[in-house]
C-alpha cells in the first residue's frame, strides 16, 4: 500500500485538525504533485468493526527526489538494508514470535529469521504503539506485523525511518503508508488463511508482504510501470532469500478499478485511495459473505468504510457500511484511471456508483 503526497495547503489543514494522513497509493500519475495512487494498465502477471481514531501522522520524511538512475536493477540495489539475511526456520502459517518482552521477541526473530536486532528493536517499539493505539485489532494481524520486515521495502535513503509513523517517500512520486494506518485497515479485513486477498495499489509491496503472512492467495495491482516492476524484483529478491511467504503474492500492472476478473473472486479486498463511490467491479468480484476496506467520499473528505456483502432475500445480496474510524474525515488522494495507455483524471464520478 502506497501513498502520494496531498497538497501541501491541505496536508498543512490534516496535520492541524488531528487527522490521519493515509493518503493511499490508487491511482496517481507517477511525479504528480500528490502522494497517493494504486490502479495499472493490464499487462504481463507475475506469480512466483469500528475502532478508535488513529495517532497523529507527522509530515513525510524529505528524500532525494526520483532519477532516471532508479531503475531495478538485478539486485535491486535502492531498495532494502543491503544485508543478505536469510531466514533459518521456514515459514508457517503457525509460526509466532514471542510477544512477552522485547529481549525474548527480537532473541527469537534473529535466530528463526536473520534478521537485524537493531530493526528489531523498532520493529517492537512500533509494535507496542500499535496496541496501545488499538491499530492491531486482531491475533494474527499482529503475528503478521511483527513477522514482516518493513526495512526490506524501503528505499535507503530512508531506511532508519522504516518504523517512523510517517509516510516516506519510494520514489516515482509515491510514498509507503505508515504502520497504523496498514496495521487497522488490515486487522478490519480479518484474514483468514483460506482467504483470497485483492490488494489495490502495490507500491512499495509492504501491504501484500503483510497480507501474504495471513494467506497464501494475495493478488496486488500496480499502476506505475517502473514501480511495479521494481516491487517484484524486491519479492523476488527475498523469495530467494528463504523467505518463502512472498512467493504467494500475484502481482500485476492494470487500472485496480476494474479489478482482477481472472482470479475473482476475492474474499477480501482493500483499497489504498479514495473514491466517491464503490467501483462496481470490484462489488461484483467480492464473494458474498465477503468485506472490502476502502475510503469513499469527495475528494479530500473520504471516510474509510468497511463494506460487507452479506446473502439475502432471494439471493440478492444486502451491502452493509461501518465507518471504520467512527466518523473521522481520512483526506485520500483520488482513485486515478488510465485512458489510452496513459495514468489520467480520477474515477470520480464514474458510472455505477454504489
């Protein structure tokens, strides 16, 4: 999940009223003055209940803007700690890191996963915050929290902020969303592990590495060519690693209002940008008895809501709301479309509005 920077008059107006700023990555065209976006062109595949108001985000963390230079590359060499850590313990979906102290927590975590203590050590922090702040609603959300190194997908430049409650710039005009509002809108989901996940909006793949330690079906969809394509290399990358959970996530480029249709239906999906309606399709890909977490209203002044789609009369299924910060306005940058090949306007206003 991803984000694009707001306006810096209404960022400025977000930051003095108290609201989050999960500005989700849906939809943007990369280098627009905004952060947040998550839809794509269709192209290759590759397939190796209402809770309290979220903490206060600070500003994003400044970084050196996006270069012809930042490509992927075959070992992806922006991306990441640089370590060549490898997990000793292969992953299960049973596989819980200590929670009774920090010490026993990042103990468990380097000799079961090889991982960094110093990362770690944020990485508990982070995770004490979360619960205090009621982001982690759920037993195997927060497994899932504490399992993925969020280092892994950062850019270096901003790496030692990989734990910051910020949104932080990866390149090509788009940001990494910060862990509470990752962390509540995934505990909302509430994945199971038979579920079929679709993710709108890849960008850096932290969202889906989350998704992909609570089920084995994730499928993710990116607009920005060069994006999607560097976020598969870093899958891939630590794939190879032993980090065997990501070789469950499906990843594609393609505009995300219209969904995945070739591997609908989906148990579950999530939205990281924000939209004045419901887009039919994605509706028409949830299963029944199924719930989609997406932020719907006017531009600005969305409202993260939980949709449930429940069996009804006569086969008709009822579509039920729960606004899932109790009323609290969520600025979201619009759910951008591609015409012609070419990322344009927003989905604002499209046909079938729910």
């Amino acid at each position: 999940m991803k984000i694009r920077v707001m306006p810096q008059a209404a960022l400025k107006l977000a930051v003095a009223l108290g609201l989050p700023l999960m500005l989700a990555s849906c939809g943007s065209a990369p280098g627009a003055g905004e952060k947040n976006a998550a839809s794509t062109p269709p192209a290759a595949v590759s397939t190796p209940s209402a809770a309290p108001a979220a903490a206060p985000v600070t500003p994003p963390v400044s970084a050196d803007p996006q270069t012809p230079s930042e490509k992927p590359t075959g070992n992806n060499a922006l991306v990441g700690p640089g370590t060549d850590s490898r997990p000793s313990a292969k992953f299960s979906f049973d596989m819980a890191p200590p929670t009774d102290s920090k010490e026993h927590y990042v103990e468990w975590m380097v000799a079961n996963r090889g991982e960094d203590p110093k990362f770690l050590s944020e990485h508990w922090d982070r995770y004490q915050a979360l619960l205090n702040n009621h982001d982690l609603l759920n037993e195997q959300t927060k497994r899932a929290f504490l399992l993925t190194p969020r280092e892994e997908f950062m850019r270096r430049i901003s790496i030692t902020h990989s734990y910051d409650n910020n949104f932080i710039d990866i390149g090509y005009g788009v940001t990494i969303s910060g862990p509470h509002a990752v962390s509540h809108m995934t505990s909302v989901l509430d994945v199971k592990p038979t579920d079929k996940v679709l993710e709108i909006g890849t960008g850096s793949g932290y969202q889906s590495a989350i998704l992909s330690h609570l089920t084995s079906n994730v499928y993710s969809i990116e607009i920005i060519p060069e994006l999607a394509a560097r976020t598969r290399t870093v899958y891939d990358g630590l794939i190879a690693r032993g980090y065997s959970e990501f070789a469950d996530i499906h990843t594609k480029q393609a505009d995300g209002y219209y969904g995945w249709e070739d591997a609908a239906p989906f148990d579950k999906i999530i939205v990281t940008c924000g939209i004045d309606h419901i887009p039919p399709d994605l509706l028409k890909q949830l299963k029944v008895g199924g719930i989609m977490v997406i932020p719907v209203g006017p531009p600005a002044q969305q409202h993260v809501l939980k949709i449930t789609k429940d069996p009804g009369p006569e086969g008709t299924p009822v579509i039920s709301r729960t606004d899932i910060y109790n009323g609290r306005i969520v600025p979201f940058v619009p759910f951008t479309k591609l015409q012609n090949g070419v990322v344009s306007g927003s989905h604002n206003g499209g046909s079938g509005r729910q």
